[in-house]
C-alpha cells in the first residue's frame, strides 16, 4: 500500500502530453536527488546498521535509473540540463520535524512518500505512454516495482525510530498534507508537479 491520500488529477497527464521532454528530463534529476537523500540518511544515521545498508541498496538503485533516464535523453536527441525544480519537494520537507528521534521519523516518510508519489505516476505513464511510446511505457513499467519497494523500506525504517503506531499516524497526517500539495499542483511540468 503507497499511503497515498490523492490520485493524480488529468491536469498532470495532459503537463505530459504537453511536455514529455522536460517531464524525462526531471526525471533524471529525480533519480539523482533519490540517491542523494538515501545518502545523507546513511550519513545522519550511520549508527543504524539496517538502514545503511537499505540506504546503500537505494543509492545503487536511483543511480542506476539516472544513468538508464540519461541514456534514454541521449537516445532521443534530448540535451540533460539543469531545470527549475517544482515547489513539491521543498513544501513537503517543510513538515519535518525539527528534534530527534522525530526528525528521523519524518525525513524517512517524507522520502517514503516521494517515492510512493513516483509509483503512482510510473503506473499512470506506463498505462498512459501504452499506445503513444512502448519503449517509454515498459521502462515506466520496470521501474514501477521498484518505487514501491523504497516507498515501503522507508516506512518501515522509521519504525526504528518511534513505535509503529506513531509512525502509521505521522504516516497519516505527512500524507494529508502531501495530498494538499499535490491537489494545488504545480504550473511546471515536472514528475511531482
């Protein structure tokens, strides 16, 4: 279960139609900053040897679908380059916690929220790309399983920081508060917007 409180609306799949280059484009730099975050957990908890090695897993994971977004850039005669990145990220890590050990908690349902986010718009791409791009649809296909996979690692992580049911009702409300961001969506074409 993805802990998702919304669906994305038509709004974000016609962004899609529109700008399917610059969607592929954020999607490498969302690759990108997967690894990155799965990399400073490691740092800010080292301690805690499970989630270091979950976090070096993820890492490898997001950068391999970074290379394998490039490649399909290259492929398509589509130049990587920097973009102006949606107001999604930075409003949901606007709710996390500012004190131990629920600092913890949030940085890792917030990741695990993303993630869940990505699932649910890689399931929508590939059924929406079926007809229009196979190539697109069945990578979006490949990496369905595993979005789904880190979204549960997360919730799971955090469990080690506060007791289940704390998690499962922070889980609740992060995820009323990410559905709320998602609902105002976002006027660039981006993966989150």
């Amino acid at each position: 279960m993805l802990h998702l409180q919304s669906e994305t609306s038509s709004r974000w799949l016609e962004q899609v139609d529109a700008h399917l280059e610059e969607i592929l484009i954020d999607h490498a730099h969302c690759e990108k900053k997967a690894a990155g975050t799965a990399m400073n957990l490691m740092f800010a908890y080292v301690e805690d040897e499970e989630l270091c090695s979950e976090m070096k897993r993820i890492v490898e994971e997001e950068l391999d679908h970074f290379e394998q977004v490039r490649e399909i850039l290259k492929e398509r005669g589509i130049r990587f380059r920097r973009l102006k990145p949606s107001s999604y990220g930075r409003r949901l890590h606007e709710h996390i916690r500012k004190l131990e050990p629920d600092r913890a908690v949030d940085r890792l349902l917030v990741a695990g929220l993303i993630e869940a986010r990505s699932c649910e718009r890689f399931d929508l791409l590939r059924r929406h790309l079926a007809g229009k791009d196979p190539f697109l649809a069945s990578f979006y296909d490949s990496l369905f399983e595993s979005e789904a996979r880190h979204h549960s690692t997360y919730v799971e992580l955090a469990k080690h920081f506060r007791p289940a049911k704390c998690v499962l009702e922070r889980l609740d409300e992060l995820s009323a508060a990410e559905a709320a961001i998602i609902a105002e969506g976002d006027p660039v074409p981006r993966v989150h917007s």
